[in-house]
C-alpha cells in the first residue's frame, strides 16, 4: 500500500474549491482504486493524505483529465505552493 501527501499553503479556497475539491476525492474513491482520503485545512496549511493500492493507480489517478484541470488551478487559484511525497506503507497498526 501506498500513501500520497499533499501538503499546501492556501491562497484562498471558494466555493468552485470546495465543490471540485468533493468531485475529485470521489472520483479517486470510486474510479482509481483510492482506498482512503483524509484532508484538513488549518489556517493557510492544507494536509490531504490519501492511501493507494499500488503506484499504477496513482500514476492513472494524477493523470486523470479532470484531475489535471484541478491541479492546473489549484496552482492558479488556490495555492500559494504546495509538495507531494508518496511514501510506501510498511506497516500498519490500530487500536
């Protein structure tokens, strides 16, 4: 399993993010495999964790058609900067 990081300063977020925000965190949920996504926003840091079965479905996923219009404003519109790290998930624990 794999986990994708996305961490962000925001600009400023709208109700066009909010709504393509949702869009996407369903089309990753039900169409590419995304096991879970998790986001929060604090002040002007975004965190959006999500887990992914395997790196071809993140590499299908970031190059989604509707995804790449998403990045494209996002570093238009949304987002001061913004870092992605995908980490592979070597184990995992619950309580």
């Amino acid at each position: 399993m794999y986990a994708v990081i996305f961490r962000a300063t925001v600009k400023q977020l709208d109700q066009e993010y909010l709504e393509l925000a949702q869009r996407m965190r369903e089309l990753a949920l039900n169409e590419y495999g995304c096991i879970e996504f998790i986001a929060s926003t604090e002040g002007d840091q975004e965190l959006a964790i999500s887990y992914w079965p395997d790196k071809n479905s993140i590499h299908a996923w970031k190059n989604n058609p509707e995804h790449l219009i998403a990045q494209q404003k996002g570093k238009a519109l949304w987002y001061l900067n913004y870092q992605v790290e995908i980490v592979e998930v070597l184990q995992k624990y619950r309580g």
